[in-house]
C-alpha cells in the first residue's frame, strides 16, 4: 500500500507532495465519520467474524480513533491498522497496531536543523530528571535509551528524522467503555476504567522544507516491540519527497 495525495492541502503554497510504501498487512481505515467502506475494511481484518461482530468491532473502533488520532494543524493521510499472529518464543500471539500518517506545517527552510530540533524537543520530554541513559550508537542512527523510552536521530535515504520508542500505560477512554457496555467496576457506583500497556512508536521526517511529517504505530502488542521497529523502519525507508512538481 502506497501514500496518496492528500486532497486538503492541495491549494497550498508549499504543497505536502511526499510518497511511501506501508507493509501489505496494513488495511486502510476510512474516516470514522465515513458512512461506507467500513464493512470491507473489518472483513478483511477479521474474515472470519460474523455480521454481529463486525458491526460491534466496527462501533467500537470509530469511537477509539479520534481519540488516537493527533488534532491540532495535522492533517490526516492515511490511517490503518493490521490484526493477526506472530510468533513468539514459538508461540502464537495476537499481534495488533494502528498506524497513522499525518502532516504538520512548520515553516522550516533547513531539514537538518529541523530534525535537531525536534531531537532536543523529544530528549527533554522524555528524560528530564531521568538519570543515567544509555547510549545508543547504529549505522544509521544514534540516540539514548531509558527506563520507558528510546530515541534516536536518524538518517534515511531521503534525509535526516527522529525515531522514538515509548511504553505507557493508557486509561481506556470512557466513551470506549460506555460503547462496550461497561457500567460498573469497582462495586461502589464508579465505573473503574481500566488501563492497557501500549507502546508507542513514531517517526518524524521533516520534507525538504514547510512541513514535517508524522509516522506514528500504536500496538498492544509490547512484545512484538522490536517486529514493529522494524516495520515503522520500512517505512522510512521507503520515503519520498517531490519538491519541484508538487504531485505525488
């Protein structure tokens, strides 16, 4: 599955013209305001559901994804997800992400000097007041590692970005729990919403100049840390960018 122009930001004067490839086991979401293409979208990411599930996995999802999805002046290329199994230590395991490319204007004119910001921006939030970190030195990258987090500045066939890595613990947001009939779970009248181990993965590559973009995995599936490295690392690799047409 490839990248496909981004039709709300075409009259701009600095056009978002940019191209990827995402792994074949991504299924492209629509709009969760969107009316069709949601059947298609489920069947084949659980074929074997039936009617009743589909509509509930369905309702469901288009409750959970605004929420996922970043606001603010991003605008939203493409949002998808991919559910099965992957091995692990010899075992079956559920193997679940939800992938979101979105772009944000930054009006930068020098992508090197971007990234570098955008690095020191990351460092700071994610390890203020942390003590020692590792350091992290790769071909392709180098950056720190600490108790929750990773980061790394990285370099990619079409230019500089930042790489991060993050575990959190994420609280179920209520209208989630409402949709999936939750009322009461700690017995004095409170609906006690539950939290999930999630990891976060996110790479940020700023164009040549005006805009960056944003690669963003969210899985539930901490144990398959590394096998989503490797995918958001595809795609990176696979980036991009048209600057003298503006076309895609």
């Amino acid at each position: 599955m490839t990248g496909t122009p981004i039709e709300a930001a075409a009259a701009r004067r600095i056009p978002y013209a940019f191209q990827y490839t995402v792994p074949d086991e991504f299924v492209r979401l629509p709009d969760p305001e969107a009316v069709e293409g949601w059947d298609a979208a489920l069947k084949r990411l659980v074929p074997d559901a039936d009617e009743e599930q589909l509509a509930s996995a369905t309702q469901q999802m288009r409750v959970t994804l605004p929420g996922l999805s970043a606001g603010g002046e991003d605008t939203v290329d493409l949002t998808a997800m991919c559910l099965g199994t992957e091995d692990v230590a010899g075992e079956e395991r559920l193997s679940m992400g939800l992938l979101a490319v979105t772009v944000r204007p930054s009006g930068h004119h020098d992508r090197l000097l971007t990234a570098e910001g955008i690095y020191r921006a990351k460092h700071h939030g994610f390890f203020a007041g942390e003590g020692e970190l590792q350091e992290l030195d790769f071909d392709l990258g180098k950056g720190v590692q600490g108790r929750q987090d990773m980061l790394l500045a990285v370099k990619l066939p079409s230019g500089p970005a930042v790489m991060s890595a993050s575990l959190r613990l994420l609280t179920l947001p209520a209208s989630f729990l409402a949709e999936s009939g939750v009322t009461d779970a700690s017995g004095d009248g409170e609906t006690v919403r539950p939290t999930l181990p999630v990891a976060s993965l996110q790479l940020i590559v700023p164009a040549p100049r005006d805009y960056c973009v944003y690669v963003t995995i969210s899985t539930p599936s901490v144990f398959l840390l590394d096998s989503y490295c490797g995918r958001l690392a595809h795609i990176g690799r696979t980036f991009t960018f048209d600057v003298e047409t503006g076309t895609r």
